[in-house]
C-alpha cells in the first residue's frame, strides 16, 4: 500500500461527503416543501451514505497508519499529520488538498444537518400545538349523534406542514 492508495481512498471519500451533502439537501428541500411523506426515505437515504462514509473513514485510517510506517512516522498519525511529514515532493500538497476539500464538505454537511434539524423541530412544535388547539372541545356523542355543542371557534390548518 502506497501514496496512490490513499489518495484513491481519499478521492472515494470525498465523492461519499459530496453524495451526504446531495442527500442532505434533498431532505431540507423535502422539508421546506412540506412533502413529509417521502422524508422517511430521504432519512434512510442520508443513513446509507452515513454508514459508506464511516466504512471509508475506517479504511483511511488503515491506509494512512500503514503509509506513515512508510514514511518512518507513527503509525497512530492522523491524515493532518501526515501532510505535515510528507516527504519532499507532490504527496504533501495533494493530501493537503484532500484534507482541506474533506474539511470543506464536513462543514457544509453540518450547516445542513443543523439546518434540517430546525426544521423538523419547527415542524413537530406547529404539530403539537395543532393537535393540543383542536382536541379543546372534545364532547360525547347525545341520543341523536350529534356533540353536546357545535364548535363556533374557526380553526386553520396549515396543510403544508
């Protein structure tokens, strides 16, 4: 295992963090579009690339603990450590730039996530209080089948959330 590995690993990874970063912003545009049926699958969507980028992250570290062996350092390195004992030539420009694209794609995957967790936060609230506005004149049926009295409060429901 060389340099080449994981530099291909790394390219492997960063395709996976640009798919998140795709998945993440179907889910926010399913969000703001009030389309909650379809988020269930957008969820499981994200969590598949979830689980392929943890299982890259892995083989990252092996690659990169076995190529500082290479390069006579620890081989408890990270990638940032790497880059800095990089011997002379392209090797530590180009995982300097893996670094700081992978680096780039984490950050807008937070900026989404957080994002997509207020929306949903929102969401549940609107719902809750819904649901706790419209139960308030619950009655029970009298002989004729009709409720003790007709509701005169109008009442909006917001189709959209």
């Amino acid at each position: 295992m060389g340099a080449n590995e994981l530099s291909a690993l790394l390219w492997r990874e960063r395709e996976l963090l640009e798919l998140l970063v795709f998945k993440l912003e179907e889910e926010q545009l399913l969000l703001q579009g009030g389309k909650s049926r379809w988020l269930q699958h957008a969820t499981r969507e994200v969590e598949q690339v979830l689980n392929l980028v943890r299982e890259a992250g892995l083989g990252r570290s092996v690659e990169v603990a076995a190529l500082a062996t290479q390069w006579g350092t620890q081989d408890d390195s990270t990638l940032r450590e790497l880059v800095a004992n990089a011997p002379t030539g392209p090797w530590g420009e180009i995982f300097a730039a893996h670094l700081k694209a992978m680096g780039d794609l984490t950050a807008q995957i937070k900026e989404l996530r957080d994002s997509n967790e207020r929306f949903i936060r929102n969401a549940a609230r609107s719902t809750q209080e819904t649901m706790a506005s419209a139960n308030v004149g619950a009655k029970t049926y009298n002989a004729s089948g009709a409720t003790g009295a007709p509701v005169t409060n109008a009442r909006i429901f917001d189709r959209n959330l």
